[in-house]
C-alpha cells in the first residue's frame, strides 16, 4: 500500500472506531444513535474537538473535561483495534470494495465482543443487518470468503439450527438455558459470511477459548459456576482466529 492509502485507511477506520464505541455503549441500552455525544457521568454535551478518535482521549488525560471523571480506557481500545484490523485487512485485500465489505464484517465482530462483554447482549439489530448483508453479497458474487448464495445460505440456517438444538437440548437435560437467542442469531450471521465448514471451526475455536477462560476463572475464583459466559466475545476472536488462519492455508484448513 502506499502511504496515501495507509494514510487513508487509518482516517477512514478511526472515525468508524469511534462509532463502533458509541454502538457499543447505546445499542444494549436502546438509546438513539442519532442524539449528539454526551458524557455518560453527568449527561453533558461533548464538544466535538474532543471526540476525536485517540487523541481527544488523551488530551483529555483519561479523564472526562466537564466533571473530571475517569474516561473508560475501552474508548481507545475499540477505536485502536479497529485501525489495527482495517489496516491488516487493507494490506491483505488492497484497497478495494471487498476489503470495505471485509472491514464492515470485522467490525460488527468488535461491536459484539464488548456488547456481549459489558452487558451479556448481543444487538438484533447487528447480527440482522450483517445477516442479510451476507446473503446479499454472496447472490453479488461479492463474498469475502467466496462463498455462493447457496453455500451461504447453507452456512447460516445449518449452523443456526445446529446451536439451537444444542441449546434446546442443553435446557431439557440440565434444566436451565444453556446460551441465548443471541448467540444462535450470531452463529447464522457468521455461516452467511463464512460458509458451514468455517463456522463450524469457529465453534470448535470458540468453544475451547470459552472453556479455557471459564476454567480458569473457576480455579482462581473470579467467576462463579452457575455465572453464564459472554460466548458471544468468544464467537467474536474465534471468528478472527479461523478467517486469518484461512487466509494463511486457504483451502487446506479442514485439513490440519
């Protein structure tokens, strides 16, 4: 890429980061999207020059600028990784309409993983949009992942119906809900991006994350048994981890 572009693609993805934090923050609480920024301690106007993606956070000190209380460090996390995943997936498609498509993929991934982190929610109105925007490209020929409108269709009704089942049949042997409707409308949104075969070692991925983390967190006696895990952050990275290692082995990765 040339700097041009570098340039281009940082710009383009920290203004996106920042409304990936404002999804984050509003969608779980269903507050509208279109009301100007505020603080969220005493509810004042923001001025604009201080929601600049990174920088407003530190020239602010971490510290909010009407009644100096502490700025959550996520602000410059979730904008920071998104410039992190644009720029490797500009460097990896080139600066393209696939790439952009690419980067809309990721970023409703980012938005799933603190909203589901903070608040155990996982907003219908992302995993619906990027559901049907999946399907769609996919009928364009304009799929990420290569996928054909069938494959995609596969993917997303197959892999839904499979984490449906289990977590109906988890509630009849054990009693009690074992995942939310979230997480099986979030495992359709990825099979109608990826397709059945890579969904499917996206819940092996993100299983064995979950599982480790929850483990462990049990042993140190951070998190209790009966608490429930964000699965929907676990989809999230194991989502991440299986498309880079799909752009490393390609075809060959059902086969390692």
């Amino acid at each position: 890429m040339t700097p041009i572009e570098i340039a281009f693609i940082i710009s383009f993805s920290l203004c996106f980061g920042s409304f990936a934090n404002v999804c984050i923050y509003r969608l779980p609480v269903d507050k509208s999207m279109l009301t100007p920024s505020e603080c969220m301690h005493c509810q004042k106007p923001i001025p604009f020059y201080f929601n600049i993606p990174l920088v407003g956070f530190f020239i602010l000190r971490g510290k909010t600028a009407c009644c100096q209380k502490s700025l959550s460090p996520q602000y410059p996390i979730v904008e920071g990784l998104t410039a992190v995943g644009a720029f490797y997936i500009g460097s990896i498609y080139g600066v393209n309409f696939e790439s952009v498509l690419a980067f809309f993929f990721y970023l409703s991934l980012l938005i799933i993983f603190f909203t589901d982190l903070n608040e155990y929610i996982i907003p219908n109105i992302v995993t619906y949009s990027l559901s049907t925007a999946g399907i769609l490209i996919a009928y364009l020929s304009y799929s990420v992942f290569n996928l054909s409108l069938t494959d995609s269709l596969l993917g997303g009704i197959i892999s839904g119906a499979v984490l449906l089942g289990t977590s109906k049949l988890f509630l009849l042997i054990r009693k009690k809900e074992g995942m939310g409707m979230g997480d099986v409308k979030m495992i359709s949104m990825i099979g109608f991006w990826m397709g059945l075969e890579n969904t499917f070692l996206v819940l092996i991925a993100s299983s064995l994350l979950g599982s480790i983390v929850g483990i462990s967190l049990i042993l140190f006696k951070k998190m209790d048994q009966s608490q429930y895990i964000p699965f929907g952050t676990f989809l999230s990275v194991g989502t991440i981890i299986i498309w880079i290692v799909k752009i490393y082995f390609g075809s060959s990765l059902l086969m390692i």
